[in-house]
C-alpha cells in the first residue's frame, strides 16, 4: 500500500506548495502559519501515525461490513440448522426420508416426506427436461448464428423473461394456463407429439438410412436409402399416431399439476441457462471454431463436436444454475401444483397433482407458527435445511466447475 | 455421411436453434399478453351504474343530481320485474300446500341471483356488507351473472364411468305455465336499460383504499405496502453491497479469507427465496425482535438480504469498468486513497452502480416469499405517505402487491368475482417491474455508448 495522506489538496485546485515531510526545524514558524491554513499539508510523526491507524481502521470497518454477507450466510446455516435440529431429536431421519405419509395434523402426526422430495424433483427435472435443450440451442443461435443486431433486439427478452416476478408466473399459471390445460390438455399433448415427433422422426431416419447405406456397396446404395426411407417413415408414421392417439383421450382432472408447472419453471429458468451457457459458448473462442471449419465442418458439426464439447462446463454450471432456480422457487409452484402430497402413479405421470418443498414451507409456517417447538414447526425447518443444503451444494459445484475450466482454459 | 444429409442436418440445426429463440419470445408474449390485456381492464372496462352509485356511496365521486337521474331511469326499467315478481307471490298463495312447495325452492334462487345482479330489491332494508349493497359494477361480471338469472346448471351423473356433467338448465322452465315465465324474456331484453353499462376510466384504481376484501375500490395499500418494503430493503442493501464491492474491488487482496467471502457471497446468491423467509422469521423477529411480529421492518430486512448479492455484483462490475486512468490521475494529484475512490471512482461508476440498484429494486418489490412470514398481510391499512410517518410505517405489518396477488387468487373467499382486481395487481406489478428494468436497460445504452466515447 503506498503512503497514505488523506487529506490532500482537491484534484481541482493544486497546491503550489509541496506537502513537506515532517516537521522542518528552523522553518517551523512559517509552516504553523501555512498549517494553522491548511493543517492537511503538515504531518508531524504523531499525525502520521493517526492518520495510519485511521487507515487502518477504516479499511477494517469496510472489511467488517463486507463481512456482513458472510456472517449473514453463517447466520442462516445456523438458525435453518438450530430449528431442524429438533425435529430429527424428536421423529429421527428414517421416517422423514422414506415414508410417504405426510400427514402433519393428523393423531399420532406422520411425518414422512419422500412425496414431497420427489415432488421438488421431478418438477425440477421436467423444467430442465425442457429448458436445456431449448436454452443451450437459443444461447448457441445468439452466439454463433444470428448478427450483433438480431443479437441486440433478443437481449431484452431474457431480460424480461428474467425480471417477471414469481407471483406473476404463479397467477398465469393458476388462472390462464391451468383452465387451458384441464379443458384440452389431451389434445395440446397430442398436437406436442406430432410437432415434435415428425421432424425428429425423419431426422433420425435420414441418418439411420446414410449410416446404413455406407456399409453396402455403392450400385445397391440408392436402393437401400429408398427402402430404410420407405420402412422407417411407415413405422415412424404409425408411432407417432399411435402415441398421439393415445394421448388425445386423456382427461386432464385437474389443470394445477406438475406439467403445468414444470413448463412454467422451464420457461422461468430459460434465462439463466440462455444468459450462462452463451457466455460459456463465446468463451470458447474463435480459433477452434475457424479450425473446425477449415476441416471442412458444417456448423452444426462444429458447435456440437467442437464448441459444445470445449464449453461443456460452463453449460453444465448453466444447467446446475437452472436447476437451483427451479428447486427454489416457491410461488409458481405453490399456486399451481395442486399442493397433494403424494406420488404420482405411476411416478412418470406428470398429469397428477403433488406437493414440492418450498410450497410446504410457504404453506404450512401460517398454521405451524403458533404452535412454535412442535414437530410441525420443526419439520418445515428439516425441509429448508435440506433446500439449502441442495442449493449450497450446487453453488459450490458450479463454482468448481468454472474454476476449473478457467485453469484448463489458462494451462 | 451424404453432403446432402449433412447440409439437412446443419440446417435443421440452425432451425431449431431460431425456433427455441422463437419459442422464448412466444412464451414471453404469452404470458403477458393476457395479464396486459385483463389487467387493463380493471382501469377501463363498461361500468354499470351500479358502480356509479358504489362511487358516491363509497368514495363520494361524481355528480348526485345527474346520479340520482340516471338511478331513477334503471329503477324504472327494473320495476317491472319486482311488479312480475309480487304478482307471482300473489299467485302463490294461491296455489295449493305441494304446489306451492315445489315454486318455493326456485323461487329463492331466482331472488338471490337476481340480488347479486341488482343489488337489494327496493322495499328491503339496507344489507349490512358492502358487497350486498350494490349489484353488478361491472357489465362484464353482470353478463355473466345475468346468465345465471337465466339459466341454472345442473350435474348429468347418466354416465356412471365419468364425473358429473354439467348441463345449463334455463330457469324459465321451472316456471313454465306462472306468470312469472315472462320474466326472462323481459330481462334478457332490457338488461342494458336496467344497468347503464357505459365505458368508465377508473384511474383511481390503484389510489383508493379497498372497501369490503377487495369488492369494491382499488389497491393502494399493496402499492403503498410494496413501495415501503423495496425502500426499506435498498435503505439496507444499497450502502452495505456499494461498500462491500468497494472493498472488494479497491482493497481486498487474493488471500484465502477473501475467497471465502466471494463464495459466501455467491452461495447468498443461490439461497432459496422461502429459505430467507424462515431466516427472517427465525433470526428478525424470534431473535432479534426488530418487532413483535410481522412488520415492514423486518421484511426489508429480509428482502436486503436477498438483494444485498445483486447489488454487491453490479456495483463490483461498475466499480471494474471505470478505466485505471481515473484512479491513477487522482493519486498523481495528491488525493488518498480513500478521496480517490469517494470523489473519482465513485461518482463514474454511479450509473452502473444504479442499473445494479434499480434491477435489484424490481426483484425486491416482485418477491413474494421472504415476506409471507415477515411483513406481508391480507388486509391492512398502511401508513400515508403525505404523512410522512415513516418510522411508524415500518413497524406495522402492510399488504404488499405480491403477497396479495397470491392471496386474493387463492384463498379469497370470491376468487372468480374478483379476477379484475387480481389481474389488476399482476397488471401494476408486471409495469412496475418491467418500468425498472428498461430504465436499467436505458442507463446501461447510454453507460456503453459513453464508455466508446
């Protein structure tokens, strides 16, 4: 740190006159006068060390208040921690953890929360089933397809989508979209399967035809591109018609169940994957991409062989990022997820309603609170612990992983 | 594989990638379209002058005279239904015991619906609620309740493999052969005539106190309520997070302890939102007793600290992007470190500092959860601003726009009645929000272009 004297001349208006350094014997006359002015320009040894303390002092204060996020950090592993205490002292780890039966006011109370665990899970899993894919294609798109202009015009967007408050998802999803999904959920899946399963359909089959067009000799190659084409397209036809068949006749019985929530987290945890893995894809760098197309790669053969494979980790943080906003959220899927705490049956069903985590706590504090130091109180608590512990294990993940990239990207 | 298949496959690729964007987009304009369109609604929509009169009555707005004009008219076009309606009781009394009984049970629900069309029928005393004083305010809201008038739904249970089915039956046919079955023509003809419905302005929505849960009236004490949390939450977050990046970026060195701090910070950052609410509830209010109970105070507390990550990160980034030559200019002219960074630094990062600042106050005034347990009610009047009774704000509990979003589309005791006023909020909420951000977006154009010179 170099010499510190804080009280200095204003930028604005420079002294003349030289700050001396220290207490000049035969001139002191003359510079009582100038300090009794201008004290700042003098320091006499006291001073100086006054003024080193109160470096000193300050820069620790600034520390202590820095501090401050992490005692707060400290602080809340500890009260999370103190109040789940007791309710493993009381109930034990094995029924919370392995019972489905959450019956919290019921005579003997059951505690068991594995429905609502899973419940947090497969939610989660369903807004990442949805928001990688569609997340890392769009990052991919604003960083390697569209110009700096079309790039600029999408920016707000994420933001937007981003800035929109939980409790206004929740509502969409509670009073738009649940009523929708209850009256035509069978033919929205339907209309899904067609979109989706024609187009990748016919993709997997051109490639499945080209792969086994290669392994014959060339004069019979047409023959055996026609007849995989034929064969597949009927049997791709005939599946995804049975398959949206089936999905057609389905009755959706309640509007507020997990794959209306789990759209609504996908949609709410795009931006994070968009903003997180675009970063990681333009910190790959342009030398491996120009060497990639030298080669004579296409670009979609370059970003999935070449650029994925070099961002990788900072895609992976991007998904460890979505999840942690999906597992935390609270509101969406308090009002939309039917709050039954239950596994679905079978546990695929994503029409059925249930119960995450954090919409417990949200839910069940109100009626817990005043019965404060029972096991219904604590328990909400053993839950926020494990949220925590979830969240705090991801952050340090993610954390891992960029700084590892970092120095296999420096060497 | 075929250059052809390749170039397909390239394609599709690109493809996929512009409709994901697409989708993005679209999901956006979805979503929002809908909360613009209703929540628009709850400011302009065809007012009944059943909602005049819940003005004057309420709120004493509009002109009495012509009021008590335009009463009068509807009065007069709704006359004959109560005149059918007393001609029918006459007719009743004479009809015989099982005769009568079997008129009695529509009869009832005929007049209840057609109370919540009208309000009270003349010649009853007055209702004691707010919301039984009045009929339909609004002519969306009296269509539909016009409809219940005329039809009554009944469930199908024939199909014993499904649940019932409803079936609209319309009421006219339980009177069939009285009467009183020419009611329902006349009042599906001279509906407009009973209410007036005219195109009505009510900006007020969102300064009137509400009267009777939300019935009637708008949603000040939320905005009031949100407006005091996100203050008291900056109040508290700004000057901790600008000295923490102070420090951070201006004195701390790479030491370990430092690292420990950055990860701290980051795992602040990841906390779930409900995890903070059972911090507040636990640390502020059971530990600290900042307050007895549920306050202003101890949910900008709450909320500081869920912001107090954003703010730090923002600050550090625009403490970053001012150029060393400003630093070094400063200490060549003498000035401390300190007076450096206070009277140079500081002042060229403000806008950046502030886009951190206003981005974090839309994420403040939008969290819901952190206050569930540490501010938020259903019902309550806050503190006026005119007043100035700041510190008296802070330590009462306040409605706040989010939590009533929540609690009005859920647990309100007329969630379908009401779907105005919620759309209402979202509406104020979601252009709360999204006003802050793009002033955040603007500063940052402008912070970027200046930075190009």
């Amino acid at each position: 740190m170099h010499d510190d004297r804080s009280q200095p001349p204003l930028p604005s208006r420079p002294s003349p006159v030289p700050p001396p350094s220290g207490g000049a014997g035969g001139e002191r006359g003359r510079w009582m006068s100038l300090r009794r002015r201008r004290s700042s320009l003098l320091l006499s040894a006291r001073a100086n060390m006054m003024r080193r303390l109160l470096t000193w002092l300050g820069s620790g204060t600034l520390l202590l208040i820095t501090s401050s996020s992490a005692i707060v950090v400290l602080f809340i592993f500890y009260f999370i921690f103190r109040d789940a205490l007791p309710f493993f002292q009381l109930r034990g780890l094995g029924e919370f953890l392995t019972s489905t039966g959450w019956y919290p006011t019921a005579n003997p109370p059951e505690f068991g929360s594995l429905a609502i665990i899973f419940g947090s899970g497969i939610v989660t899993l369903g807004a990442i089933v949805l928001s990688v894919p569609l997340g890392v294609s769009a990052a991919v798109c604003l960083s390697d397809v569209l110009p700096f202009g079309a790039r600029q015009a999408v920016k707000p967007v994420i933001e937007i989508l981003a800035a929109i408050p939980s409790v206004a998802y929740g509502f969409f999803a509670l009073v738009v979209f649940a009523p929708v999904l209850q009256d035509s959920g069978g033919r929205m899946l339907a209309i899904c399967t067609w979109v989706i399963g024609l187009p990748v359909g016919a993709l997997a089959l051109l490639i499945i035809a080209d792969l086994l067009a290669a392994r014959v000799p060339v004069e019979r190659r047409g023959l055996v591109r026609y007849l995989t084409l034929g064969s597949g397209g009927a049997l791709v036809l005939i599946g995804v018609y049975a398959l949206a068949q089936r999905l057609a006749v389905i009755e959706v019985v309640s509007g507020t169940n997990a794959l209306n929530v789990s759209i609504i987290l996908g949609i709410m945890a795009l931006p994070t994957v968009v903003s997180v893995s675009e970063d990681a894809l333009q910190a790959a760098g342009r030398e491996l991409r120009e060497g990639s197309y030298a080669l004579g790669a296409t670009r979609a053969e370059t970003i999935l062989r070449v650029v994925i494979p070099a961002a990788g980790s900072g895609i992976l943080a991007a998904v460890i990022l979505g999840v942690m906003r999906a597992i935390g959220e609270t509101m969406v899927v308090w009002m939309a997820s039917g709050n039954a705490a239950q596994v679905p049956e079978p546990w695929y069903n994503l029409l059925e309603p249930l119960r995450t985590l954090t919409a417990t706590i949200a839910g069940d504090m109100g009626e817990a609170d005043q019965v404060t130091g029972s096991a219904r109180y604590h328990v909400l608590f053993a839950m926020a612990l494990i949220l925590l512990l979830i969240s705090f294990s991801c952050n340090l993940a993610s954390e891992w992983i960029v700084v590892r990239s970092r120095k296999k990207l420096g060497k | 594989m075929e250059l052809g298949t390749r170039k397909l496959l390239d394609r599709s690729f690109t493809g996929f990638g512009f409709l994901s964007i697409f989708l993005m987009a679209a999901s956006l304009l979805v979503i929002l379209t809908p909360i613009f369109v209703r929540g628009f609604g709850a400011f302009v929509f065809q007012g009944t002058v059943e909602f005049r009169r819940m003005q004057h009555v309420l709120f004493e707005r509009g002109d009495p005279d012509e009021l008590a004009a335009e009463v009068a008219a509807a009065a007069e076009a709704r006359a004959p239904v109560y005149r059918m309606l007393a001609e029918f009781d006459a007719e009743l009394a004479e009809m015989g015991f099982l005769e009568r009984r079997e008129y009695e049970g529509p009869l009832q629900e005929l007049r209840a619906a057609l109370h919540e069309l009208f309000g009270p029928a003349p010649g009853v005393p007055e209702p004691v609620m707010p919301r039984d004083k009045f009929g339909q305010t609004r002519w969306d809201r009296a269509q539909v309740k016009l409809h219940e008038v005329l039809y009554r739904v009944e469930y199908d249970y024939s199909d014993p493999t499904r649940m019932g089915v409803p079936v609209e039956v319309p009421r006219a046919d339980d009177f069939a052969g009285t009467s009183l079955a020419q009611l329902f023509p006349y009042l599906q003809a001279h509906a407009e005539e009973m209410l007036h419905p005219r195109l009505t302005v009510y900006l007020q929505f969102l300064t009137d106190e509400s009267q009777d849960a939300h019935f009637f009236g708008g949603i000040w004490p939320e905005v009031l309520g949100t407006f005091y949390l996100t203050l008291g939450a900056m109040l508290f977050a700004l000057p901790m997070g600008v000295i923490s990046a102070i420090y951070l970026v201006e004195y701390a060195g790479q030491g370990r302890m430092i690292s420990f701090l950055r990860t701290c910070i980051s795992t602040l950052a990841g906390v779930p939102s409900i995890v903070f609410a059972l911090f507040g509830l636990a640390f502020f209010i059971n530990t600290l007793r900042v307050t007895e109970s549920k306050s202003v105070l101890a949910g900008s507390l709450t909320l500081a600290v869920l912001v107090l990550p954003t703010v730090i990160r923002a600050s550090e980034e625009a403490l970053r992007s001012v150029p060393g030559t400003y630093k070094e200019a400063a200490l060549s002219l003498g000035a401390g470190k300190w007076r450096a960074i206070v009277s140079v630094i500081l002042p060229a990062s403000l806008p950046g500092i502030l886009t951190g600042v206003v981005i974090s106050m839309g994420r403040a005034a939008g969290e819901t959860a952190p206050i569930i347990f540490t501010a938020a009610v259903s019902v309550g009047k806050a503190v006026d601003v005119l007043q100035l009774k700041f510190w008296e704000a802070f330590q009462q509990p306040t409605p706040a726009l989010p939590w009533n979003i929540y609690n009005l589309a859920t647990e309100h005791e007329a969630v379908d009645e009401i779907r105005h006023v919620q759309f209402g909020m979202v509406f104020t909420l979601v252009v709360l929000v999204l006003v802050l951000n793009a002033t955040a977006i603007a500063m940052r154009a402008r912070i970027s272009k200046k930075l190009k010179g």
